[in-house]
C-alpha cells in the first residue's frame, strides 16, 4: 500500500510539472526554414550536447532511462593537443577524442578550444603547426564537429585582447579551411556573465566576421546575487540579438546548475523556457558531479548529474522521452536532421587483436603495460584500455603507464585496437593484478597477505576482526610508500583476558622492529568494548614493504590498524572563516576544500578582520595558506594591519589553479603590543585569491638553530652606543656598527663539528680613510671561532655575501659574540651552516668556488660573469676538487677565465696545470683576456682521466688571472666532424690505425665489427650525416656490397650502403641523409652489416629550416650556426642559450618587403656591461645595452628600436659585444 501511495504521488508530481512546462517543448515547431547556417537543424529542434569528459558521456549513455544525447562535449587545447590522439585528465575529467570516434557513431562533437595566454604565439605563426596537425585530426573523425574557439571570451579570468583574439580565431579558421577541412563548425561564444567588473568593451567588438562564424554561443550559469543574475540575463539577450543581426543560429555552450541551485527545477525550467522563446538550436549541459574532480572541489559547483536528483531526473526524462520533444537525441537520422553528409566509409574490416598484453611493473596505484603491434588492413591508429571491462584510457603507443588507480583494489586490463574508420578489435588477452596498499591508510586486519598458524577470524565491532590469542603469532602485509616520511600509528582493537591484562604488539617492517605499543585492555570481547589507541610515530622509507603485527604479550582483537600522516602545527592557526568583520561584493565561505572551509573571492579592497587577545609584543613567523588562479593581471598584494597601523605587504604567489593551495611564508614581523584584544586586517590592495588561513608563530629573541640563518636584528644582547636598526636590502639590517661594538646570539648546536660561516654586509671604505679596514670576529666566550677581514663593497646600500671561511662548533646551547675591533659596516644576516663536501661528476662543468681545498693567501671569492669566480690567482697557487669519474676516457678540458696581462708585466705569462696525484695531465697558457672582467671560454686541449672517485689540483707556476669554471666534458659535441680514431671503444679483431688521406684512419673494417663514439647534441632535431670512406668492391667479390648501421641503446636510428671508391688508398665524402637526434649526451655506434672498407671520419650537421619569414619570433636554440653558446633554462620548460663575450649566433631570414622592423630580445643578464650586436653582411645594423636583470633566470622582453631589412634572403647574426647573457627568443616584426 505505502509503494503505490509512493507511485500515486510521483505520478502526480508529473502531471504538475507537464502542466507547468509550455506545451511548445513537446512538439516540433513546422515553420520552414530553406536558409539554414552550416550544421543548422530546422527551427524548433534543438541538438542535446552532454559533458563535459569521456567517463561522463560513457555514465549518461549506460543510464538507459533517456536517449543517448545528439552530441557530447570535450575540451581541448593548442598547445599540446590534449586529449586529441591520447586521452588526458588532469583533474577535470578524462578527455578523450577517439573514444568518441570509435563509440559514438551518431551523434556530434562539441569542443571548447583553450587558447588563454596562447593568442600571441597564434598570431605570430608559432602554433600553425598544431593548427594544422589539428585539423588533419578533427578532418579524419567524418564527423560533424563543433569548435568553440577561446570559448567565453569576454571572461575575464581568460583576460583576452579583443584584437588578438580575432586574429588568433581567423587564422584557426583560415588554416583549417586551407586543410579542406569541412565536418567542423565554428563557434564563437561568449560566457554569458560578468562576476566582478568583466570587461569595458562591448561584444560585437570581439566580433570575428560572419565569414568566420557559424554559431553564436552563449553560457547559462547562475549568479551568485541578484547584480549578477541581471547581468547574466543583459548579456544573454546581447548575444540573441547578435545571433538574429548576423543570421547565424544560437546554442548554449556551456550551462549547468551551480551547487545553491542543485536539484532546483525553477533553473531547468527557466533555461528551457529560454531555449523556446530564442529557437536555440544546440543546449550543451554539463552532467557531472564537480565535486569528484580535483580541479574543482570546494568551488560551489555542486553535483550536475541530471539522474542524481529524483525530481530533476523524472522532469528530463518527461521531456527527453517525449514523443514530440524538440530535442535532437542520438538516431539515425540525426546527421540528415542537421544537412551533414560523411564520407563513405569503405574500410569496414577490423584490426587484429593486440598481441602478448603484459605488465611490466606493477607499484603503488600505477601499472606499467605493454603489448604487440595489431595489424589492420588500413591502420591501426591507436589503442583503448579498458579497467574492468570500463573504458578508461587510449594511446597511440604500444605501452602505457596507467595512474591514479584505486588502492588495493583488483583490476582486470584489456586492449582493443583502433583504425582509422573507427573499426575496433576484439579485447586482447586480459591481464589481471592488484594495486597496492597505499600509505597512508587505514589497513583492515583481515585483509593480510600471510599468517601465522593461531590466527583466526570473526564478526565484530561492525566488520571483521582477527584474534591474537597467542603469544608470538602474527599476520604480513604488502604496502607501499610512495613518500619518506614521519608517520603516525593507531590500533583498533579489544581484549578480555583478565589473566593478563597487557596486551602488547609490535610492528615490524621488513624484518626490522620499528614500534611497540602497549594495548588498552578494556575487559571484554564484544563489540562494545573496542577503543582506539594512539602508538607513536615511525619513520617510514619510500617503496614497497612487508608489515608484519605480532603478538608480543597478551591476546586481543584487531579490527583494524592505520598508519596515517602526521596532523598539521595548528598553534598559532586562524582559520579565515573565524572572522569578526568582513567587506567585499564577491567573497564569502567556500567548501569543502584544502580540508576545511576557505574564503573565496577575495579582489582588490576586500577585508577580513580578526579579534584576538593572546598576543604579545614580540617577533612572529607570519605565513598564509592561499590559492590564486590569476583571474586578476596583477598580483595578489596583501597588507597585515594591526589596530589599523599597517605592518607588512605580501605580494602573494600564483599557484596556478584555484584548488592548488600552497603555504606561503611572508617573513617575520615584529608586534608591539599592550595588554587586551587587538584587531587583525587583511586587506587586499591588489589580484585576487582564496584564504584558508593564516598563521602567527613566535620567535623567541635572540635564539637560533644551527645550521640556519641568523638575522641581525634578532639579537640577544646589544652591546653599542651607534647601532640602529634600519630597512634596507630588503628587510632589516643592522648599521653603524662601529670599532669595540658587540652583538650577542643564543645559538643551539645540534652535534660538535665544523661549519661555514657566510656574512651579508655593507660597507664604504672611500668614506672611512684610504687604509680602513674592517674586521670581525665571532666568539664564544674567550674563544675566537673565526676572525673575518670584510671586504668593501662600494655603497652603504650595497649589500654583499662573503664567505668568512669555517668555524668549529661544540654541541650544546650557548652564546656567541660578534665582535668588532675596527668597524665601519652594516649587518643583513649571518649564516652558519654544514660544510659543502662538493663531488663534482664527469662530465660536467665544475664552479670554481666549488674546491675541496685551496692553497693560498691572495685567492678571494668574488662575484662576476654572471656568477661567483676566484679572483686573484697568482704564481704557486694550488685548488683541489674532487671528482667522480663514471667511465675512464678522454676528456676535453675548458676553462673560463679572465686576466690583464699589461698590468702584470710585459713579458708575462700564466698558466695552469691540471694534476692527479702529483703528476701534471694537461699544462695550458692562460691567454690574456684584456681585461679582469672580460671573461673567455678557452680549450685546454684533451686529458685522459681513469675511472673512480678523486681530487684533482689546478696549480699556477706563473699567475696573474680570474677563473669561473672549468668543464671536462667527452667528445664529441655535435654538430662536429668525428675522427674515426676518436672512438670509445671498438669491437674488431682486425680493425687497425693507419695513417692515410692526410690524417689518421680505421682500415680493416670487416662485417660485424662495431666503433662507439660518445656524443652530446645540444638540440634535438634533424641532423645530416657525411662520411669520408674507401673501399674497393673489385677486391671483395663481384656482387659484393659494404653496408653500415648507426645505433643508439642497440637499436638502429639508419643504415646506408657504402660507396665503391674504386681504390682503398681512394677516400670520398658522401652524404648519408638525415637522421633525427634527441637532446642529450649518449652513445652512437658505427655498426658494420656488411664491410670492407676504411673509414677516415664522419660529420653530423644540423639540417638548417627554410629561412624564417619576417615578421617572426625565433627561439635561441633554433640558430643555423653559432660559436661558444651554451644551453640553458629558460622559463617555464623552454630553453635559453648562455651567450659570453665574443659568442655569436646565426639565423637564416626572408625579408619579403623592404622597411623598418621592430627588434625585441627575451634576455637575461646579472651584469651591467652587456651589449648584443644585430649584424648581417659584417655590418652591425643594430647594438643594444642589456640591462641588468638582476639574475641569469629572470628574464625581460628588451626592446632594441628598429632596423632597416631590404627584401631577400639573408644571414643575420647575433653577436656578443662584451658580457654575458642569456638569450631564450628575439623578435622581428
């Protein structure tokens, strides 16, 4: 009775929601409509798009109570292709084009195309490529597509240019018409609303041109209050309007109910009524659970799913299911309900199963697989991977690493091959394995892997316990640890011995005891009496385990153990949401994120205020939790108040996303406070961000761990008449100290030792007499520590670090005393830390502050080139390093040095010899750089250095110079000529040395025999490869050929045949194709299929592109030719080139019209004397002064003014005028 009571009543729910829906939605409208846009149904049909990733297109479809949707939903981007070719999630959903191809063949796509900070790089060519490579993708699906290019476009979190977005969405447009691509429409969509302030710029100003768009797009989201409902609403009708202006049909892009209107049928009901009234032609929902995906947890989205909501799902069927509904779902004929006709598709046979599905390595929640080639009449085009006969992943390889699985759960794997019609094969053969326990965890006591005999288990405590009965008994586990860590243990359990009334037990792993914990005995064995017990802390090292509970004393019941992560210092903690006052249109309390309630939406001049009565004057580690996503342009800015007296501003980091929270230490501030409550403000000045909290910690005064950093100003005692505290270098700074001052710290020394001993200082000896000097020294009680002269650098705001050398440190906490007996300098800080044992690997580019030991009184640590160099190295001088030697060979030895010659003598010469164990490797002539800042890369020639761990020695016979580094690095850089006597190592019983075509050559190159050469290519990409050979085929048989293999890791990169010179005295240089090298230092070997021949040497060129047509941004690394450049880091992934004095670079350019070009460099620089040339013709058109960037990563776009280009094809070339730099691009345009 009470079911069909239930059943009377949802019945009538139906009726009442098919009386309040407009009776326009269950019918199709009959109006004709001849003039349709491209993919456009008739009016009064709408397409059904659901999203927005693969598993929620595969959970929708599998519902089986509604239609399969006329189209699904994805997202994608420019500069990576993601989810195009190979699925992808990166906390928003698996993404996954194929899948779509292969699974649902009648229906639509509909792409978002994420294109933010990406505008630029489109309308300057350097995404054409991907452009391209994109259409051919979406071109081979003959499926009808819809690509939402830089969807939302008037949003500001994407803060779009309006005029570079046109351009960028034209030259999409115009590239995939170029590639005949004709099953895609393009859309242009705006979002629909305007959070906090938006944009001034009215919407058909981002307009593209009716030739470029097909579709008007528009988002349905809604507002957080009534403000921007309104808002929401103007732009909606702004962009209908467009859409009937320009005659191009209308969709919603993007919509879904946020988590305040979750399960609210008003929503759905106002956004069909919309769909009516406006004839939208495509309704794209968002059906997920937001809340399931990492990207978006505690951002209020709430759970979409349409069949999670009783009443929401009974309304979408109603429509959905309706015969007359005007909405398009999955049929047969939706492709002639939309004018789109596909290829024929003529391949109709399937691939071959993939073969030998294996796995390779199974820890933790990943998986390794790999299998055999399928075969296909066509071609196989990639792979689905299906989890427990679930689609989950695809590939284009034949191997995988699956990630993010369950723990401990078990999984059953198959592959399925896909060709290019879509067909898929058969499942492979299934492989079967179970992930790890992963720590940390809760682990169920049942759930071991083995036991010992004694132990049983039963029902209770609400699951299933296992008893320990017995002394001695025990039960193993299999865990992994995927971090090294400090973890903490708990036990579940219960006993009722009176006997013994102690139960105890230990935990083992692997073997080793680490925790023994005595048990509550509670007295009784029912469910009733279990507690949980707290047993400490253990440290636990990374990778997989065996955990072994035994018995120690007693006998209990276990239900379950858990080993967890150690809770978070919450002393000091104030959580965001605990505030007394707050101010700002937008924020308010979000969550569940970052384990806990947030404050979100926090932009300029917003404020949150804090009562507080537990503080006291002091100094306090300030630090706040927080997550900013970059909506704003500017940077987060945020200021401390106490009372209303601002104490500090932070500028707050990006970290990238809005649910990626980071800690973020904003320093140390000092509170002078008076007893009673005071008040807390933060303010935000500028950008925006969320706040989880913040945190004050008190410093005592004046203490100090060791090693770590003491900051002057933290003193214990001051003992001095001039001493002030004063803000400089960034923080604050003692100065004024003056001859007989004294400074005293309270340090705590860990263990009895050596330590380095660092100062930042200031200090301007032209104002404190011609022979001033200052001295300082560090003591602990009587006992001098260290005695340090300082040296002068230049300006009382002219901070430097100097390194005062060691000092010996006995265990234990005491004072010590910073003591001047000549004075005259400010103090930022002290650093007492553990000695820097360097062990430098070879090859490699060794610092030359980085010694083990030195043997002078003149040699100091300055700072020049871009770096720290020893400066004063003169005659009988000796610096020892210490290397490690993987593999005994022959080395080239660089130096980077600097000397003066004219001021140390006419006749003066310097050299260095390289040592090992007394005896000299390499003796080289320093030459004379002309100047002790000019700084040159100089080669020593080559040294030969034995396998193994040891010190080598630079020593100086005759002095006079400065040295940066010197680098030992194995031939051969490449591109280079390659000496075929220069190899590694060779496989031949006949191979021999012979001197011949004026050098050395290998003769006696017979088959099978193998030469290995070790390389660094400093670039990936395509390479030329020549040799120089003879051979004399007459000798060897009439159908005799010589055939060679190039070989990287054993397997064959190109093979090629050997020419017949006619004579083995008779050498010729023959070109060999191309190759295509990876970056990277490895071995390449010379592998004879087939042979008789000699061979003198073989050259790898890099394959210079056609010239780059003007206007054009060029990366560094992409030169033609360059002399002295080195590879570095650049920002982000990219990569830079370091470029010294005299360096250069060359570029092939096409000038196609004659005029002035604006020049811009991407540099970096730490020294003031740079200057870069712009030459062509051996004539400098263009020199610009690189500013000091204050740091070789810290890059800036430099401007350089214009040249003047005739049109034609030239070389230009980018020259080093004096210091060095980094150098990532340059533009001209």
């Amino acid at each position: 009775m009470n079911s069909g009571k239930k059943g009377f009543l949802l019945f009538m729910v139906f009726v009442l929601i098919l009386t309040l829906l407009p009776s326009q939605m269950l019918q199709v409208k009959v109006d004709a409509n001849n003039d349709l846009e491209k993919f456009e149904p008739e009016d009064g049909q709408t397409i059904l798009v659901v999203g927005q990733d693969s598993f929620e297109m595969d959970e929708y479809s599998s519902l089986g109570e509604v239609p399969d949707p006329g189209g699904y939903m994805i997202y994608t981007n420019l500069s990576e292709l993601q989810g195009q070719e190979e699925s992808y999630d990166e906390g928003g959903g698996l993404h996954d084009l194929q899948h779509w191809v292969t699974t649902y063949p009648n229906s639509v796509m509909q792409i978002g195309l994420y294109i933010v900070n990406d505008l630029e790089n489109i309308d300057e060519g350097l995404r054409d490529e991907n452009i391209d490579r994109m259409a051919e993708i979406l071109k081979t699906t003959n499926k009808p597509i819809f690509l939402r290019i830089g969807y939302e476009f008037d949003g500001p979190w994407n803060h779009y240019d309006s005029d570079l977005y046109i351009l960028a969405y034209q030259r999409i447009v115009d590239r995939f018409n170029a590639k005949g691509v004709n099953n895609v429409a393009y859309i242009w969509h705006s979002a629909g609303f305007v959070p906090y302030g938006g944009n001034d710029r009215q919407l058909i100003e981002w307009y593209p041109g009716d030739e470029y768009v097909d579709w008007v797009g528009v988002s349905w989201f809604p507002g957080w209050d009534d403000a921007n409902k309104e808002a929401a609403i103007v732009r909606r009708e702004e962009m209908a309007q467009i859409a009937i202006e320009h005659g191009k049909p209308l969709m919603i892009g993007e919509s879904a109910p946020k988590e305040e209107f979750e399960g609210n049928l008003d929503w759905y009901k106002e956004v069909m009524q919309w769909i009516e009234e406006k004839d939208v032609k495509m309704w794209s929902y968002i059906n997920q659970d937001w809340n399931q995906q990492s990207m978006w947890v505690g951002e209020d989205w709430g759970n979409s799913r349409v069949q999670d909501n009783e009443e929401v799902f009974a309304l979408w069927q109603q429509v959905m299911n309706a015969e007359n509904t005007r909405f398009i779902n999955s049929s047969n004929q939706l492709y002639e309900q939309i004018g789109f006709v596909p290829n024929v598709k003529e391949d109709l046979e399937i691939p071959t199963a993939p073969p030998n599905l294996k796995i390779n390595q199974s820890q933790g929640t990943e998986v390794s697989l790999e299998w055999d080639v399928s075969a296909d009449n066509v071609a196989v085009t990639g792979y689905e991977i299906y989890a427990n006969g679930i689609f989950r992943w695809s590939t284009k390889s034949t191997n995988h690493i699956v990630t993010n699985l369950l723990s401990d759960t078990e999984y059953t794997i198959g592959i399925r091959a896909r060709d290019a019609a879509g067909n898929l094969s058969e499942s492979s053969n299934e492989v079967m394995f179970k992930t790890d326990t992963v720590l940390p965890t809760l682990v169920e006591a049942e759930s071991f892997s083995s036991s010992s005999d004694g132990i049983s288990t039963g029902p209770s405590d609400g699951g299933t316990i296992v008893q320990f009965l017995d002394e001695s008994v025990w039960t193993e586990y299999e865990v992994y640890v995927p971090e090294t860590n400090v973890y903490q243990l708990k036990y579940r359990s219960t006993s009722g011995n009176e006997a013994i009334s102690n139960p105890s037990i230990d935990l083992w792993v692997d073997g080793e005891l680490v925790n023994n914990a005595n048990l509550t005995f509670t007295g009784s064995w029912s469910g009733e009496g279990y507690v949980t017990d707290f047993a400490g802390e253990m440290s636990l090292e990374e990778g997989k385990h065996t955990i072994k509970l035994t018995t120690n004393t007693g006998g209990f019941n276990l239900n379950w153990f858990e080993i967890s992560n150690l809770p978070p210092d919450t002393s000091g903690l104030i959580e965001a949401e605990d505030y007394s006052d707050i101010y700002g249109e937008e924020i308010r309390v979000s969550g569940p994120s970052d384990g806990g309630e947030v404050i979100g939406w926090i932009f300029a001049d917003n404020w949150m205020e804090y009562e507080l009565d537990t503080l006291t004057s002091g100094t306090y580690k300030l630090e706040y939790r927080i997550a900013s996503g970059n909506f704003d342009i500017q940077e987060p800015l945020l200021d401390f108040l106490l009372d209303g007296n601002l104490i500090q501003s932070t500028v707050l980091p990006y970290t990238v996303d809005w649910n990626v929270y980071q800690t973020y230490d904003a320093g140390n501030i000092i509170l002078d406070l008076e007893p009673g409550t005071h008040t807390i403000r933060l303010f935000t000045s500028t950008g925006g961000f969320n706040l989880n909290w913040f945190k004050l910690t008190k410093v005592e005064q004046g203490v100090h761990n060791v090693p770590g950093k003491i900051e002057a100003e933290n003193y214990k005692q001051l003992n001095s008449e001039t001493i002030i505290n004063a803000e400089d270098d960034s923080g604050t700074v003692l100065s004024w100290i003056s001859p007989e001052d004294s400074v005293e710290y309270e340090v705590i020394v860990p263990s009895t030792g050596m330590y380095d001993l660092t100062y930042r200082v200031a200090s301007n000896y032209s104002d404190l007499g011609d022979d001033f000097e200052a001295f300082i020294e560090l003591k602990s009680g009587e006992n001098t520590l260290n005695s340090y002269s300082i040296e002068d650098t230049g300006g009382w705001n002219t901070y430097r670090t100097q390194h005062a050398g060691e000092i010996y440190l006995e265990e234990g906490t005491y004072t010590i005393h910073m003591f001047t007996s000549t004075g005259g300098f400010n103090l930022n800080w002290i650093q007492i830390s553990e000695p820097i044992i360097y062990v430098h690997d070879v090859p490699g580019q060794i610092e030359a502050e980085e010694y083990v030991e030195t043997s002078s009184n003149t040699i100091v640590e300055a700072e020049d080139d871009g770096g720290t160099v020893l400066a004063w190295i003169l005659a009988g001088d000796s610096i020892e390093y210490e290397i490690n030697v993987p593999s005994s060979g022959i080395y080239v030895l660089d130096y980077r040095v600097s000397s003066n010659f004219v001021d140390l003598g006419e006749d003066f010469q310097a050299n260095i010899k390289l040592q090992l164990d007394g005896e000299t490797m390499n003796n080289f002539s320093v030459i004379d750089t002309e100047g002790w800042n000019h700084y040159v890369t100089e080669e020593a020639g080559e040294i030969e250095l034995p396998e193994g761990k040891y010190n080598i020695s630079l020593v100086t016979d005759t002095g006079g110079f400065n040295l940066n580094w010197f680098k030992l690095s194995k031939i051969h850089d490449v591109p280079s000529q390659i000496e075929a006597e220069q190899a590694r190592m060779i496989n031949s019983n006949t191979i021999v040395e012979a001197q011949d075509d004026g050098g050395t050559v290998l003769a006696w190159i017979l088959a099978g025999d193998e030469m290995e050469f070790e390389i660094d290519v400093p670039s990936s990409g395509k390479y030329a490869l020549d040799y120089r050979v003879s051979s004399n085929f007459v000798d060897l048989g009439e159908d005799f050929q010589a055939m060679i293999d190039l070989k990287i890791d054993n397997e064959t990169i190109h093979s090629f045949n050997v020419v017949d010179t006619g004579g083995w005295n008779t050498y010729a240089t023959e070109e060999a194709g191309e190759i295509y090298l990876e970056k990277g230092s490895y071995k390449i070997s010379v592998f004879t299929e087939t042979g008789g021949f000699n061979l003198n040497w073989f050259n790898l060129s890099k394959v210079v592109n056609d010239p780059y047509v003007i206007p054009v941004k060029i990366k560094a690394d992409d030169y033609s030719y360059m002399v002295g450049a080195e590879s570095v880091e650049g920002t982000g992934n990219k990569t830079g080139l370091q470029i010294g004095a005299n360096d250069w670079l060359e570029y092939n350019i096409s000038v196609e019209t004659s005029g002035y070009y604006k020049l811009k460099y991407r540099i970096a620089s730490s020294s003031s004397d740079a200057q870069i040339q712009f030459q062509m013709n051996e004539n400098i058109l263009n020199t610009k002064a690189i500013p000091n960037t204050k740091d070789l990563t810290k890059y800036q776009n430099i401007k350089a003014g214009e040249v003047y280009l005739e049109e034609g094809t030239y070389i230009i070339r980018l020259y080093a005028a004096s210091g060095t730099f980094n150098l990532e691009w340059f533009q001209i345009h």
